[in-house]
C-alpha cells in the first residue's frame, strides 16, 4: 500500500481473540467513517465479508472495499467469516454529513426540464451508463492509493443540493474541477475502460473506468474521449480533456465515483488536493 490521501492514517480496529488456529481477524479499516465514503479492509487470507446479507468479494491480499451511499444510515456493521466458517460482527458509526445547497443559473432551460422529445434518448442513455457498472470484476486497482484526475479550483462539491434556474434538483455526486477546455485529464488508479462516450445528453463527454470490486470512477463534460472501451489504463495515464458539454455552464471536470450503484465521494476516498 502507499502513503498518499487517507492511506497515511491507518485505523486499527481492536482484534479479537482467535477461537483456532484459520479464525479470521480484522487487520485494519482505512477511511472517512462518514457518509458518502469508502472504506478499505484487509482481513486474514482466506476469510470472507458479509455487507447487508451478501458477501463482499475479497482479494488474494485479504483487502476489501465498502461504500456508503450520501444519506447512509449511521450504524453499520460486516461480518467477517474465517475460513473455517466462523463468523465476527463488526460494527461501525458513521459520522453524519452537512450537505451544502449550490444555485446554479444560466443553464439552458432544456437541460433542466428535457422536452418530450428527448426523454427515450435520456432513459437509453442512463440504462447504458448502469450496464456499463453492472459487472463485477476482480481487478485489484481500488486497492491502490488514488490520485487527482485534474488539479485546480473545486467548484462542486459532493452531495449539494443542485438548483438549476430556480428549480431543485437530485443532488451532485461528484466533485467538479474547473479547467480550461483542453486540460489533459489522467487515469486516477489503474483500470478497465467499460464506457466511452463523446455525446451523453446530461454528462456531455463520458468516461468510466472499471478499477475492480465495484469501485468504478466516472468522468463528464468531456471535450474529447481519448480511449476506447476495453482500454486498459495505468494511474497516470492520460485519458481525456476537459470539456464544457453537457449541462454545465463553464468547463470543468466533473469526477465521480460508484461502489456498484452506491454513489460516494471522491474527495474522500482520494485525499487533499496537491499544491501546486
């Protein structure tokens, strides 16, 4: 593991007693115990997690990975079963969030209430980008420390309430970088490319990587998509430039991430932006 973001803080939970020899231990939990996180475990080789009555899949290192959603409820808990089938509950509280509410005006009014006409294009785009995250792979790059797609000024935050022109909408799950048009955006952990779109009617410009485990990152507003799907990435590479398509109204990168269908924030999971 490296040393970067979260990954220099690791939180050691209290190990309890082994009942034999194979009995499974939780090693460590790193990450914000909050909602809208991701949390990284690592559990003795061979053991097993279980997260709301299924199993979580765990890789030949022992680690394993956790999302809350932005409105998850505070008590949680996993079990870890050893691999002789003996089974230890953990349980966890989350600390509660402030969200904050972001007025956004200028957008055009078809980006905020779509004419009729536009709707079967939105529910096929929305049912490409879900089928897209809707296979679970064993790749082992959410393991790894994240990095920052894009440097710049935070100009979106996860989890505010979006009113455009006035009018409420879902909140924004990710965090938005402002950038020039053009600006070289970077792969933030290795992966699998399973999405890339130059044109989605919402998100403009639309990429998403497949790190593994079901932690996938998303990237909108686009101006060019400059790998294919079944790319396969490094942390670093370059994958795209900053765009302004979509409903925006300036350029920025717009950095999301999933853990499944679970939306959580990036921010969190990739630590305090660099200095430049």
């Amino acid at each position: 593991m490296g040393s970067t973001g979260f990954f220099k803080t690791i939180l050691l939970l209290s190990l309890f007693l082994p009942l034999s020899a194979t009995h499974a231990k939780l090693l460590s939990l790193q990450g914000d115990r909050t909602q809208g996180s991701l949390l990284l475990g690592k559990v003795t080789q061979g053991s097993q997690v279980k997260y709301q009555e299924k199993l979580i899949s765990v890789n030949d290192g022992g680690y394993f990975v956790i999302g809350f959603g932005r409105d998850a409820a505070l008590d949680q808990q996993f079990i870890v079963i050893s691999p002789d089938g003996k089974p230890q509950s953990h349980k966890l509280k989350l600390k509660k969030r402030k969200y904050n509410i972001q007025r956004i005006k200028g957008v055009p009014q078809k980006m905020v209430t779509p004419p009729e006409s536009f709707l079967k294009r939105i529910r096929r785009e929305s049912k490409l980008v879900a089928n897209s995250r809707a296979v679970e792979t064993d790749y082992p790059y959410f393991a790894q420390p994240f990095i920052w797609p894009l440097t710049g000024r935070i100009s979106g935050v996860y989890g505010s309430q979006r009113v455009f022109n006035g009018e409420p909408r879902r909140p924004h799950f990710g965090v938005d970088v402002a950038a020039p048009v053009g600006a070289k955006v970077v792969a933030p952990a290795g992966g699998t490319v399973v999405l890339a779109e130059p044109d989605l009617y919402f998100s403009g410009g639309t990429l998403i990587i497949d790190h593994g485990h079901g932690v996938f990152s998303s990237f909108l507003h686009l101006s060019k998509v400059l790998v294919n799907v079944g790319t396969k990435v490094k942390q670093g590479d370059v994958i795209a430039k900053v765009g302004a398509t979509g409903r925006v109204t300036g350029p920025h990168l717009d950095w999301r991430m999933n853990w499944f269908t679970t939306r959580v924030d990036p921010a969190l999971w990739v630590g305090p932006m660099p200095k430049k």
